[in-house]
C-alpha cells in the first residue's frame, strides 16, 4: 500500500515518541487532530499502527511488508498441501467411515491395488451409504465412492487460486494432489482442501509466507 507523504511523517513521530495521543501528533504537524483522524485511521487500519485507549498511539514493527498481490498470484499448491489420507477400494464403508474419524479428515481417496487413486469418498457419501440401514461392514467403498475418471485432482505446481476456484465450480471440499504415472493414472501425494485456502488467507492476513517446505 502507498502511503501519503502526511501518513509517512505520522509513522516516523510515532516511531520516535510513540506512544504519543492524536493530539501530540497533530502539535507535531501544526495541524489540527480532526485533519489527522482520517489517516490515523488508516494506519491503524492496515495494522502500521497500534492504538490503546489512554495510551495512544504505538509504532508497531510492520512496515509495508504485506505479501504483494503479484505474489498471491503466483502461490503453489506444493508449499501448502497436506497429507492425504488413503482406504483401498475395497475396504469395507464401515472402516471408510472410522478412517474419516480416526484421521479427522472430511475427504478420503480411494486406491487401487497398484496404489493409483481410484476414487473418492465425501462425508456425505458415506451418509448416504449408512442410511440404508444395510452391512455396512461387506459394502466394499468401491460401490459408493465417485470414481475416476471423474476426480478433479492437481499438481503440486499448480497455482493455488486455480486450484480454489476448482474448489468452488465443482463444490467440492477437497483435491488430491497427484503425480501422473504411466496410462493417466495417478499416485496421490497430498491433499488440498477448504481448509488448506483458509490457513492460506489467515497465512497473508499476518504476512507470513511459507520459506518452503509443507504446511499441514
Ligand atoms: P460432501 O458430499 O460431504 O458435501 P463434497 O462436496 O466434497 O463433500 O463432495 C460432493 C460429491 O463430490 C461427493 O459425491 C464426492 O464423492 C464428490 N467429490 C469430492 N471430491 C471430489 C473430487 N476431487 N473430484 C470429483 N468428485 C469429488
């Protein structure tokens, strides 16, 4: 964000006095505290500045260090997957259902024997396999799950805000992330989820990028 030549003076009296009241500021200036208030909002706003009640104003480290939209843009799914949890195809709906608790996951994949996704398995997948009243124990997760190639799944390279619209146009909660093996099929090495683009937003809101390396 630019900041007005006013603003920039604002910042370097409270840096050197603060913390100092609205009034101290506006002596400093030769202006009055109303002019001031505009921009003392502002820089309180965008968190350059901190403000206590009978204390006044205090400089607070940041300075225009927030995360530039071009770098937003350009985030990758790799530096913020998770660990992806994993059932055979023909594992039973019943242990589906303890993996999704045990795990604490909403989403689970479902693997071949050669270990290649073969589909997926929603909460609500599992609701509706449950209500049936039928064994959930010989129901093989292979009958219920959404199989591929019907899965959206992506990269590690892809871009993270691509990956979040997927997340929206096809209302889905979570994304494999995949490595492409030999005939279209797939290895699943992450898992991206709504979950994954919340952290990502509280993650810019305190400007803290990842240095590399997963985050769960
Ligand atoms: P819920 O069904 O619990 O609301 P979702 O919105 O994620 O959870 O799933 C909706 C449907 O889409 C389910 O039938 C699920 O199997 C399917 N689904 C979930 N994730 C994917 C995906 N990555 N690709 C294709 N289909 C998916």
């Amino acid at each position: 964000m630019e900041l007005t030549g006013r603003q920039e003076r604002i910042l370097e009296i409270v840096k050197n006095e603060g913390p100092i009241t609205g009034e101290q500021i506006a002596e400093h200036l030769s202006l009055t505290r109303a002019t001031l208030r505009p921009d003392l909002a502002i820089l309180t706003m965008v968190g350059f500045l901190g403000a206590r009640p009978r204390v006044g104003y205090y400089y607070t480290g940041k300075t225009g260090t927030e995360v530039p939209m071009e770098q937003i843009k350009e985030l990758k799914i790799k530096e913020y997957q998770s660990i992806p949890v994993v059932v055979g195809e023909s594992d039973s709906v019943y242990d589906a259902i303890s993996a999704m608790f045990l795990e604490d996951v909403g989403t689970l994949f479902v693997v071949d024997e050669s270990s290649h996704l073969a589909g997926v398995l929603s909460r609500k997948d599992l609701l509706r396999a449950s209500i049936g009243n039928q064994d959930l124990e010989s129901m093989p997760v292979s009958i219920i799950m959404t199989r591929m190639p019907n899965i959206t799944v992506c990269k590690k390279d892809d871009l993270l805000i691509e990956v979040a619209s997927h997340l929206i146009e096809r209302q889905i909660d979570a994304i494999p992330v995949v490595n492409e093996k030999e005939n279209n099929r797939y290895e699943v090495v992450g898992r991206v989820t709504k979950t994954t683009m919340t952290k990502v937003l509280v993650h810019l809101i305190h400007s803290e990028l990842p240095q590399g390396g997963k985050r769960s």
